[in-house]
C-alpha cells in the first residue's frame, strides 16, 4: 500500500509535519504501575461485574431493512448476501454477548401488520416493559410514508406507557436510493416529521437521535456504534483508562473496537488529530476489518465470527498505525507520530498494558470457560 492510499484509509489530513519523540526508559515503566493512579476507576468496574442485560427492540415496518443490518452487524454477513433473507415471522430473539457482562437481549420484531397489531394489543406489555432502547427503522424510499409514521407514533405510544425513560434511535435506512443532491433536504423533512411525533408521545430530545444509514456504506456502523456506546456499562471509566494509556504512549489516537462485530466502543483523540477532516474514519475501519475478516474466512475455510488476527499495521514517513488484541473481547487501533522507536514502544507498551484492561471482559467465568 502507497503513502497515499495509507492516507486515504486512515484519513490523516495533509499537509502534516512528523514530530519525533524521545521515549524515555521511565516511560515504558510507567505501564508498569499504571493500575495505581487508576484504582478508584477499577473498583467501579468491580462493582459492576455482574452480567447487565438490556432489552433492545428493533422494529420497522416490513422490508425496512431489519433484519438486513442485524445480520451484517451481529451475524458477519456482508451487503451483498443479505438478499437471501426471508421476512421474520412475529419476533425473533437474539441474546449477544458483547465486552463480557453486556448482554444485549435483541427483539426483531417483524414489520408485518397483523405482528404490530399483536404487539400493541395483547402482547403490549410484554413487549414495550423493561426496554432500554427502540431502533426504530424507516424505508426512506417508501411510497407509504404516512403509514410508516402512523406505525411510529403507535409503537412509541406503547414504549411511553411500559418504558418511558428508553432511548430512541431513528434509523432513516437505504439512503443510497436517494439522489445525492437531495438526501440532506429528505432527511431533514423526514427527522422533522419524525421529531414531531416523538414530542407529542411524550419523548424530550435528548431521548431521540436520528441516523442516516444504508448497508453499502460505513454509515451504518456508525449509528450502531451510537446504540453500543449508550448501553455500554462504565463507558466513561473506559475512556478514563484509555485516556491515561494515550498519554503514556503519546499517542495521536486511540480506538478500542469489539472484536466480533467490529463496532466502536470509544475512542480518545489528542493533538494533531483533532483537526482530522474524516469524521467517519473509525467506522470505515470497522468496514475494512470486517471485510478482513471475511476475506480471512474464506482463504482458511472457517467461519467469518471465529476468525481473528493477530496484528495489523500501516507505516508511511507521517504516521504509523497499528491494530491488536487488547482483551479477549476488544482490539485496540493506535496512531502514532512516524517515529519507529515510539512505534515499537508503542507495541510494547500496550503488550503490558492488556492486563490493567481485563477489567473490561468481567463475563463470570468457571473453570477458565465462561459461563453463557
């Protein structure tokens, strides 16, 4: 790979002038004793070790694309295979392990009308109670878009009477069917539309955010990645820990990944960084690694979920990269000045630092096998 494609992957802005630095041999000590400053984080993770369930609904009207972007983000299927993929039948359940004591309780509810007209009628409470966030999707190329939003305002409706305090995450899906030179008009009328209804039934904006999505593009990692960070328990001490371990590396930028689905947990950008023009670059790198992925699975003839790798890297005259294991359930990005002494220190120091971050994988387990 050139310099320049390098450039494009990552989105570093040009032009860019490198700054060496000098790793001190106290440096690398301080990962050593890093767990110190950092007690009161870990003792909130303690706290949380027991498993946390959260009960996400995802619901739309028949052929929005459910079931489609479930697939692609939970089940490693890429865009194109989604195709074969018959309707759901009432509502299909899905439990997700994610970063260890996160299990995502998923409800794919089927957009068919006699489904949601069970939903909201003798299935009602059981469900719209106990929910933690509705992803609620819209066919922006739907003729019947009068129809999608009465769906809405019913669903939300029930959510209000069982769930009042739920997040709401609007997903206007398929944007690739609308003209370029038109999708910033629809997708305003449409949020406005949808926001409309979303005060009327009771949800204040800081409940409802609204994501512009299609399966051909990063765009939908990137509202998924949204519904990640707001279940994730302790996402704040995570990115405290981060923070510190970017300090100690001095590096530009730190992205921790999931490992199976490829999705942003958090990130901490320093420096240089902040004025990266590509606000979208994480996300295309979740793209590219579960593009990796698959490619993996099909030359070793295993499965796309059960394949891993142990480090990736990019090195060009104005940074380096590299990609690795930082728990059993996360990988961590790591950008850094073009410096080969940082770069190898950089590598060495996040080795070290994997076990002040085992915190973040606290699935009880017994026997050394985890417990499902």
């Amino acid at each position: 790979m050139g310099r320049c494609d390098a450039l494009a992957l990552l989105g570093i802005p040009l032009p860019f002038r490198p700054h060496h630095t000098i790793l001190h041999s106290s440096r690398r000590q301080r990962i050593l004793t890093l767990s110190s400053p950092l007690h009161p984080l870990l003792r909130k993770m303690e706290r949380s070790r027991r498993q946390k369930q959260r009960k996400v609904l995802l619901m739309g009207r028949s052929g929005a694309g459910k079931s489609s972007m479930r697939s692609i983000i939970f089940s490693n299927y890429v865009a194109k295979d989604v195709r074969r993929l018959g309707a759901t039948v009432d509502v299909e359940h899905s439990n997700i392990r994610f970063m260890g004591n996160l299990m995502l309780n998923l409800w794919d509810c089927g957009g068919q009308d006699s489904f949601v007209e069970s939903y909201l009628t003798n299935q009602r409470s059981h469900v719209f109670s106990s929910v933690a966030v509705l992803i609620f999707v819209f066919d922006i190329s739907s003729k019947e878009a009068n129809a999608d939003l009465l769906g809405f305002s019913s669903t939300i409706r029930a959510l209000q009477e069982f769930s009042p305090n739920s997040k709401i995450f609007v997903l206007i899906h398929k944007m690739d069917l609308v003209p370029t030179d038109q999708r910033s008009r629809i997708l305003s009328q449409r949020t406005a539309d949808v926001r409309a209804n979303c005060i009327d039934e009771g949800f204040h904006d800081q409940q409802v955010e609204f994501w512009a999505t299609s399966i051909w593009d990063q765009s939908l990692y990137r509202a998924w990645t949204q519904v990640i960070y707001f279940l994730v328990p302790n996402a704040t001490v995570i990115e405290n820990m981060l923070r510190k371990l970017a300090e100690l590396l001095d590096a530009r930028e730190l992205i921790l990944y999931e490992r199976t689905t490829c999705l942003v947990v958090t990130h901490i950008t320093r420096g240089v960084e902040t004025r990266n023009p590509y606000a979208d670059r994480f996300e295309r790198i979740s793209s590219i690694l579960k593009t990796h992925k698959h490619s993996m699975a099909k030359h070793t003839g295993t499965n796309a979920s059960e394949v891993s790798f142990a480090e990736m890297q990019i090195k060009t005259g104005d940074f380096m990269f590299f990609i690795t294991r930082l728990t059993e359930n996360t990988n961590i990005a790591v950008v850094m000045p073009g410096d080969e002494a940082a770069f190898n220190a950089a590598r060495i120091n996040v080795q070290l630092a994997r076990r002040e971050f085992e915190h973040l994988d606290i699935a009880e387990k017994k026997g050394g096998k985890e417990t499902q």
